[in-house]
C-alpha cells in the first residue's frame, strides 16, 4: 500500500481526508469554499507525513550498502565466484548481456 502522504501528494488521492480541525460551527459556514477544501487536504497531509515520520527517514542509502555486503558474503558462501566469473566472460567476449 502506498503511504498516505504519497497519495495525497503525488496522486492528488484525497478520497479520504477527514476534517478535524473545524468545529461544529465553522464547518457550515466554511464548507464549500476552495479556501475550507485546501486547509482540510494539507492539514490531513501533514498528519500523514508526521504519522510516517520514521518510515520516511529511513536511510535507504545505509541499507542498500548493507545488503550489497549481504549478498556479496552470500555469494562467497555459497561459492558463486565461478557463475559471477563465467558471466563476466560471456559479457566481455560478444559485449552485450545476454543472459547474466
């Protein structure tokens, strides 16, 4: 599922904003003006994008260089150097990936 944030931001996705910021009486008098609708959809946005704070600022850099290390040690395990090495050659001789 797409974070909410996301949808709102990207999708223009604002099927289920809800307003909590109004009261009883300023949601009539407010309600079907352009001015009402924005604060409504960027208050909701902004709630989302604090909700999803930490998954937002996960640092995918780190990670991706944790799981190369992940994989390159799977790959000495598991002895793949001469199935990475065979490939390497197949690229090299015809000079296009056909199969690696």
């Amino acid at each position: 599922e797409i974070c909410k944030a996301f949808r709102h931001l990207c999708n223009r996705d604002y099927s289920d904003v809800v307003d909590k910021y109004h009261t009883q009486e300023q949601r009539p008098r407010s309600k079907d003006t352009e001015q009402h609708a924005f604060a409504v959809r960027m208050n909701d946005t902004l709630d989302a994008l604090d909700h999803q704070q930490m998954l937002l600022a996960m640092n995918l850099i780190s990670c991706s260089g944790l799981l190369d290390q992940f994989v390159i040690s799977l790959g000495r395990v598991l002895k793949w150097e001469p199935i990475i090495r065979s490939g390497k050659m197949s690229l090299s001789q015809n000079g296009t990936r056909d199969g690696f």
